[in-house]
C-alpha cells in the first residue's frame, strides 16, 4: 500500500550540481503535482501535471522542470541548483485537477544546497 | 486579500479542551474544501472534507459558510496526538494554482 514514493529523502547538493527528484504514484491518479514547502511560506506549486502527456507551470516554476514519464511517474529536475533552492519537496497525486478531489502527499525529499 | 487565510497560532490547549481553528477564502467560485494535517517534518495528510451541510468524524467537526467565505474546524476532547499543524485546502479556477489551494496552517499543541 505504497501510494506516492519519493526518492530520494535526503540530498545535499553543492551550488550548480543538478539533480532529478523522482516520485511514483500507485493510485492509479491522473494527476500529479510537485510542491515546495520553506518555514513561514506553505506549499507553493511549482509545476504540475493534469493527466499523462501534460505538463504546467504552478505558482513558482523558474529553475526547475518536469517530467511526466508515465501514468505513474512525474520527475522534477533542478539544471543549476541555488540556495535559494533549498527546502522541502512534496510530490503529490490525485485522481483529477478538477478541485473535487483530496490530493495524496509522499513523504517528502529535504534538499540542501550549499 | 490573500486566497486562504489563517490563523498561524500557536495554539497551546490542554488535554480534554475544545479547540476551533477558523480559515477564509477569498474566491467566492470555490467549490471544494478540506482540512489537512501536518505533523512536524511529515507531509501533509488528509483530515476531512467539507460539506456545504457540515460534516462530523468522531471528535472533528468541519462547517462551512459560503455567505461569509469562512471554514471551521471543531476539535474535541483534544489529545496529545491531535499536536500538529492544521492546513485549510481550497480549489481554486484557472490561474498557476494548479488545483488546490492551502493556507499557511495553524499550529495546535496539545499540552498533558
């Protein structure tokens, strides 16, 4: 019953390293999401994914990109990590973007960049 | 006007008390609500939904006024194991929010 996987749980990178955060869905959702979440700030969107073969810009998108691999998977990718970069990434999944549906969280990547 | 707004808290209740967290939204075509709670350095879990006739699960209580724009959140009988932050979900339409909207969160500690 593992519902959304993220890997990996814990990073540190070093200013300009890039790294891929992979998260896998076995709800059968639609539609995926990734956050970020700083203290003081909340969840802010930064991209998200509709359905398979879609993908769109949330509220905070510059410096990174995504991928949607499959149904199951959606990727996000940092080219040239900051320090201002540095937080905690959520993956997320629901059965549409419709706004009825709850979305379901992994359990978070803690990423630090030095 | 911030879309969901909240209460930061902290509120520090002790056992057995009766706690309510407030939130309001600001886009009147909302049509979806839920609580959420976060647990320190957890990820966010769904609590409940929230009906237009109000909706009880056990000791939480969800209302919603579509007049004012307010959702609440009624706990009773508060319990060590109810310490956490509590995130207000709202939908949005259109724009980069993608499809889901959460406050900042309320934190609750429950004290023995």
């Amino acid at each position: 019953n593992a519902g959304v996987t993220q890997t990996p749980k814990f990073q540190v990178l070093k200013t300009g390293q890039s790294m891929t955060l992979q998260c896998a869905q076995d709800m059968n959702h639609n539609s995926m999401y990734w956050y970020r979440q700083d203290p003081g700030m909340g969840l802010r969107l930064i991209y998200y994914s509709a359905s398979e073969g879609t993908t769109d810009k949330g509220e905070v998108p510059n410096g990174y990109n995504v991928s949607r691999l499959n149904k199951r998977e959606f990727s996000l990718r940092l080219e040239s990590a900051a320090p201002s970069q540095t937080s905690v990434y959520f993956c997320a999944s629901s059965y549409r973007t419709k706004g009825d549906q709850p979305q379901h969280f992994g359990d978070g990547t803690r990423l630090s960049i030095l | 006007r911030k879309e969901v707004e909240q209460d930061p808290g902290p509120f520090n209740v002790p056992e057995g008390a009766t706690v309510a967290f407030n939130c309001t939204y600001s886009n009147s075509a909302s049509q979806s609500f839920f609580w959420y709670r976060q647990d320190c350095r957890k990820e966010p879990k769904l609590l409940m939904s929230v009906y237009s006739s109000g909706n009880e699960d056990g000791r939480f209580t969800a209302q919603l006024n579509r007049a004012s724009q307010y959702i609440s959140l009624l706990i009773r009988d508060s319990k060590l194991s109810d310490s956490a932050t509590y995130l207000c979900v709202v939908n949005a339409y259109g724009g980069s929010q993608g499809n889901l909207i959460f406050g900042k969160g309320t934190k609750l500690s429950v004290k023995p």
